[in-house]
C-alpha cells in the first residue's frame, strides 16, 4: 500500500510539472520594422531590407569630372526622393567616383545604414556594416576653412583615415551645424528634397540604427 502511495504521489507531481511547462507564455518575437502599421513608417513605403552584399575590387575612375560642366545626383529611396550637385571642385576625385559608382548601378538597393538624428544620415556601404567599400580610395584634402552644415553631402573616412579620404561612404547632414573639423571631402549640397532627408534623419535610435529600413533604390547622375 505504502508503495502505490509513493508511486500516485510522483505521478501527481509529474503532472503538475508539466501542467506549468505548458501555461508558460510563449516568447514575444521581436518587432520587424517592415511589418509596422502605416503611421509609424514616418511616410517611408514598407521594404525589407535588400540582403547586404560583399565587398569589391574595382579601380578608381582615371578622369575627372569637367568642371565647367554641372552634375546632379538624385538620391531615390522609399522614403523618396532628393538631390544635389556635385561640388567638381572641392572634391573632384571623390566626384568622378561616386559619378562612377553611381552610374555602374553601386549604390542600388543599399541602405542607410547609419541614422543619428539630429546630426546625419549614412549610406553608400553595400555591406551594411559601416564597413565596406568599393576597393579603393580617393583623396580630396578639404580647405581648412570647410564646415559642415544642414545639406552637406560629404564622404565618410576612418578616424585613422588621412583628411579628405574617401570609398564609397557618404553622408548627408542634418544639423544646422555639424561640428566636424574640416576631414571630410565634400561631395555637394542638397538642392531639392531636403524634407525627404530630414525625414529620414527622424528615423533613427539612440544606437545609430535605423528603425526601419530605409533603401536607396537607385543614384542618377545627370549632366555632361
């Protein structure tokens, strides 16, 4: 008897066991950014993320721009649309490369990778890691008198970097002023849709990611 009594008592305990394990909440998954509802998308149209690609090899474009001549690069992303010329003369090797790289289709279906409100928005990295690049770099040594204010569009370096260095990273600026020592080789300045970048420099967290995928779906270059 006092066996059947041990033998009930552990089936009674294994029961209970597993009547918990089962009423446990399933976990949350976390939040996907593409699945939210319309008005959290900050007016970008919902995408995934294009899958990041490997670095290249290329080479650096052998000619310049003609600087008499006026280039417009027009950023296309789901969040929409902006542009701005091509400063030929700050920066003319950085010029002729994005012009290049732009051209060649580089740029497409990349992401902002990098979103720090308030201060800049970051692209041009197909890896999407903040690290990658074309191959190759140029050098543009910027004038020590250069500033960085809202609308500036200039190439991204490593701190280790000389002044002026440059891949395929760019950034657009933000804030009225950015407070950067003049290092960094300025592409241009926005001309229209200088909305669609603030709006995407609203989508940042306090980590520099983006909370949503922002896509630059292709870069045109216009002008001979």
């Amino acid at each position: 008897m006092r066996s059947l009594s041990l033998i009930l008592a552990f089936l009674g305990l294994f029961l209970l066991a597993a009547c918990g394990e089962e009423e446990r909440p399933a976990p949350t998954p976390p939040p996907v950014a593409q699945d939210r509802p319309p008005a959290a998308t900050g007016g970008c149209e919902r995408m995934r993320a294009p899958a990041p690609r490997e670095d290249e090899d290329r080479k650096a474009p052998g000619e310049p721009l003609g600087e008499d001549a006026t280039y417009t690069a027009t950023v296309r992303t789901n969040c929409g649309d902006f542009a701005f010329e091509l400063d030929t003369e700050a920066a003319p090797k950085a010029a002729a490369s994005f012009a290049a790289l732009a051209r060649d289709g580089y740029f497409e279906d990349t992401v902002f990778h990098r979103i720090v409100p308030g201060f800049v928005i970051q692209g041009g990295d197909p890896t999407a890691t903040g690290a990658g690049g074309p191959g190759y770099k140029t050098k543009d040594r910027p004038p020590p008198e250069t500033t960085y204010g809202k609308g500036v569009v200039a190439m991204a370096k490593a701190a280790d970097e000389d002044p002026g260095t440059a891949g395929s990273q760019f950034y657009v600026v933000t804030a009225d002023d950015a407070g950067l020592p003049p290092e960094y080789a300025v592409l241009g300045k926005v001309t229209s849709g200088m909305d669609v970048v603030e709006r995407i420099g609203m989508l940042g967290d306090s980590s520099e990611q983006p909370t949503q995928p922002v896509v630059i779906e292709s870069v045109q270059i216009a002008g001979s």
